[in-house]
C-alpha cells in the first residue's frame, strides 16, 4: 500500500473550487443566500428556509458507530467519503458536521475535519476558529455569568441562593486547573467571594440551544428560559429575569447562520455547532440540516461516540425538534474496536497498540461482534434501515471483514461494505454510497422510543432497558430530590438526554461487548430547560477536560511560509 501523506498535507494540496460554486450546487444564489468570509467559507442566510419550503426533501441519513475505543472508529471520515462517493455515483449529496472543538484539537484527539482523502476544507479554518461561532457563545455565555455576579454585587434582588447557582463560566480549551476556582477574592469592590469553575464552551447550555434552535425568535425564547440559578425559597431564576436574554442572543446573531464549507472532492458541507456528547446531544445543528434537505437530494449528517449516545440522541431529541425523519443509518464498525469488545485489549491514545489488535484473529473479531449486533438491534427499535461500513485499516483481513459481513447480514443490516474513503476518497466508499441509498429507498417505520408526556423515571428506564439493556435503575438520593423539584416546576415534559460514557453499555467504561445482568446508576439529574431536555448522569462526567502529557498543541507551528503545520 503506498504511503498516504499527512491529512494537512493532503488538506493543502488540494484544489478548492470558490464558494460560490459550492453555494450553486445547492440550488443558493451566491449574492443574496451568502455572507462571505475569504474565497472559500461563507455563512448561509436563514432567509433561504423561507425561501426553499416548497422544495422536495433529501433522503436524509445518520452516520454513527458501534461503541468506539478511545481512538475513534471514523464516523467523521466515514461522513465525509460517503457524502464524496454519493455524488461520485451521480447522487446530489450534501454532508453536514459538526465545528470541533479547541479543546480536542490541541489536546490528544486532533481535529474533526475527517482524515486521509476524506477532509472537510480549508482544513487549517475548520480546526481553528472558522467563522467564530464558537468564540460567540463563550462571549454569551460569560455575558451572562457576568451578570449573575454583578447582580449579586448590587444587592441581589432576585434573591438568589449564593450556594445554588448553576450557570458557570467556559472556555474553549481544555485547562484542568479552573475546574474549580474561587471568584470574587481581593476588596469589596472585587465582587462577592463564591466558589464556581469553567466547563469547555461545547459543553455550555448555550450551544446546545444553538444547535437544536429553529429561528432567531426561537433562539431568543429559548435562552429566556435558561435556569442560571435557584433563590433561597427554591423557586428557578432565568436568564429573562436576570435581563441578559437580550444581549446573549445579540451576541450570537452571526453565530445563528451555518457556515458552508466543501470536501475534498468538492462536495457540499455545512458546519454548524459541536454540542459536548456527553453531557448534550453531540449533534450538527437542525438549521444546517433543515437548509440541507432542501438543497440536495441526499443529506448525510453524524451523530457523536457510539450509537447508544449519538444516534439514539439524534433520533429522540434532534429528529423530534426538526420534524426531519431519516431514511437510513450508517453503522461504523472497525475490526480493532470488535477486537477490543472481547474485553482482552486497553488501547490508550498515544501509546501503541496491543500487536494483536493487528493480527488476523477471526475468533476475537466474532466475540466482539456481540457489540454491533446490539446497536443494529437498537436501529431496528427506532424503525430505520441500518448499513454498516467497515472503516478499513491496512492491516485488516479478508477473513476478518468477511467475519463481520455474515453477522451484520444475520442480524438485520441491510448491507455491508468495507470502505477504503480514507485512502482513496469518493471512490473508496462507492459500494457504500450504493448501500446506502437502497436501504433509504426500502420502506420504514421511523419512531420515537418513548413519547415526552412521559415520567422522567420512566423515560430514563426506558432508554436504559431498551437501549442499553440494564436490567434497571438505581437512583441516588439527591436524584430522587432533583426529579422531584423539576417535575414540580413543570421542566418534565422534554426529552432525555443521557450524559454517559461513550466506551460502554454500561456506565462503567471498561465493561466491553454487549454486557447483561447490570444496572445503571443515576448519580445525579439536570435540567437544559432552555436546550429542552433532562440530562440524567450516570457517573463522573467532565466538563472540563485537560491536557495531556505532551498535547497536541506542542506540534502546532508555521512554516517559514506562512502556513500551518502540525494539525492531524
């Protein structure tokens, strides 16, 4: 196999069309749809919407994986070559994504632009900044804490609780030590002393708003009802009577609009938000996909870790926000993550892998198969017809990828392929493309897996009986305490949203395979009520992460040309 050069020296030697010829392929007129930032990025205005409703709807399809190691399976990369080998066939494709973070792209993970052949571009733009959307909500987002603490300065009127106050402040990059930090230290002037922290600004409330908005009017009702704080008396103190909804909402007026982008191969891609997937949806935006399918005819979006988190997040709480139904799923499926399922190999980024994970072994890659066979099971509940792609690595087998083949096929996938787009773009994911659309032109029953009029303990149970397959649901005392105070507020009647480790069924992240006889923890429950869902935790989540021992950001550089060297 010949050497495949670095994704950014691949990302900087391709050759981009301007956006504007990108924008026509969409069916938009470049002047009046566009707002342009340089050559080759542009956000999309949202008066388009208005403009384009009586246009037919693109098939619509998610790409998501089998529960991954820590090293990612490629759902991104995967996203990508599928959306280049649609359009290669002869299919009008668009791909929409999602904006990655600082945090992963200077920590250990790298950036989210895909890999090899099969890159959104300017890859350098979408790694870093973009358009500033994400700057954006940090801006809103500590506006509003801002305020809080003046408020309080100033005599705090709304009564609230110094001790119950939930809003924090973020920032865009991974930084450990102000996870928790003491504000207000110095004379009476500096503020009134209080314990808070940072989260990273994915994981802030304001994105996941952003993300699962409908308009602009939507936007600002629903950072109105943002619960920032409770006062001593335990009733919800929000952002509207705090008088910062207003000004948050101004400040993300630019940051409402997607950003249009191209692959390498020149296909279409709108990037939008990157909500945290753990403790939100970890979905692209509904704009970027309600402009989407009014664009193309086919519409490939992705949802965030494996299925059980992602996509059961994309079907239950984007799908019932946008009224957008899918056609079809992609699994993603690697034969070192079946191998790893087997629950005989640690993989741990930046150290090298177990040689057996790259040696042919057909037993261990049956064993773990267990894994994919329950996240095609779980497609199947939500009534949508599953493909699974194979992400190829060199060191895969015929055998190996053939074991993989029979059990998808038996266990209700409507194909599989084993897709080489990391190597060899569009054309390496061509056999998927056609999967693909055979399985969004057989018929299907899309459903919710529970409707939101719902209990919050029994939409909980349901997702973690049904979807994860405990056996129940323990919950702590303080949990008990918290539903009881948002049903007795009426935040009740929303979606779920769990905050779960992505490396397991379980909320145990060394449990591999398809575990049975467990039940899932339920440490403590939280309300988005501005996001619209309850966000139940099943053991530590952070929102904050930190950086490694040597971060990705020590081989970030510029040449002696002026360009960017050093991003992955």
């Amino acid at each position: 196999m010949p050497t495949i050069p670095s994704d950014i020296e691949i990302a900087q030697a391709a050759k981009l069309l301007h956006v504007n010829k990108i924008a026509e392929q969409l069916g938009l007129d470049p002047d009046t749809d566009l707002e342009h930032y340089g050559k080759y990025m542009a956000k999309i205005n949202l008066e388009v919407l208005d403009r384009l409703k009586d246009r037919p709807s693109a098939k619509y399809v998610d790409v998501t994986a089998i529960t991954p190691t820590p090293l990612g399976e490629g759902k991104s990369t995967t996203t990508v070559g599928l959306g280049q080998a649609l359009n290669l066939i002869g299919k009008r494709a668009a791909i929409t994504i999602r904006q990655p973070s600082q945090g992963p792209t200077f920590g250990i993970k790298g950036g989210a632009a895909g890999g090899g052949y099969s890159q959104v571009v300017p890859m350098e733009n979408f790694n870093l900044h973009l358009t500033g959307d994400i700057h954006a909500i940090t801006a809103a987002h500590n506006l509003i804490a801002a305020m809080i603490d003046n408020h309080l300065y100033h005599g705090n009127e709304l009564n609230i609780d110094e001790h119950n106050i939930v809003w924090r402040r973020v920032m865009d990059l991974n930084d450990r030590s102000l996870r928790n930090v003491i504000i207000g230290l110095g004379d009476k002037g500096d503020g009134i002393p209080r314990q808070t922290g940072f989260d990273i600004t994915v994981a802030s409330e304001i994105m996941a708003i952003l993300a699962l908005t409908t308009s602009p009017e939507d936007l600002r009702a629903r950072i109105s009802r943002i619960v920032i704080a409770y006062s001593k008396d335990k009733k919800p103190i929000t952002v509207e009577q705090l008088q910062a909804a207003g000004a948050a909402t101004v400040l993300l007026r630019d940051a409402i609009k997607p950003t249009l982008m191209q692959t390498l191969e020149n296909t279409p891609a709108i990037v939008h938000c990157g909500p945290f997937a753990n403790i939100a949806h970890g979905n692209s935006s509904v704009l970027a996909d309600m402009i989407a399918v009014k664009c193309s005819d086919y519409v490939i979006t992705e949802s965030g870790f494996g299925a059980d988190i992602g996509a059961e997040k994309f079907f239950d709480i984007k799908c019932r926000v946008s009224g957008l139904r899918p056609n079809a799923a992609v699994l993603v499926v690697t034969v070192r993550a079946l191998k790893a399922h087997t629950g005989k190999y640690k993989i741990t980024p930046g150290k090298p892998l177990d040689a057996a994970l790259t040696s042919e072994n057909i037993l261990d890659v049956e064993a773990g198969a267990a894994n994919m066979v329950r996240h095609l099971e779980n497609m199947r509940k939500f009534g949508v017809n599953p493909v699974v792609a194979i992400n190829a690595f060199s060191t895969d087998t015929e055998k190996e990828m053939d074991a993989i083949r029979e059990i998808a096929m038996a266990s209700g996938a409507v194909g599989v392929s084993v897709a080489r787009h990391w190597a060899e773009g569009g054309k390496g994911a061509a056999e998927l493309a056609e999967m693909v659309v055979t399985a969004c032109d057989q018929p299907n029953d899309f459903k919710f897996l529970y409707p939101v009029d719902w209990s919050i303990k029994r939409k909980i149970e349901t997702i973690a009986t049904e979807i994860y397959r405990a056996d129940g649901v323990d919950y702590t005392p303080e949990a008990e305490k918290q539903i009881t105070t948002f049903e007795k507020n009426g935040f009740d009647q929303t979606p779920i949203c769990m905050a779960k480790t992505h490396l397991s069924f379980t909320a145990d992240p060394t449990i591999k395979g398809a575990p049975t006889g467990f039940r899932l923890p339920i440490r403590e429950v939280r309300a988005s009520v501005g996001a619209g869902f309850i966000y139940p935790l099943c053991g530590e989540m952070r929102t904050m992460p930190g950086l490694p021992s040597h971060p990705a950001a020590e081989r970030v550089d510029l040449d002696d040309e002026g360009n960017v060297v050093g991003l992955f």
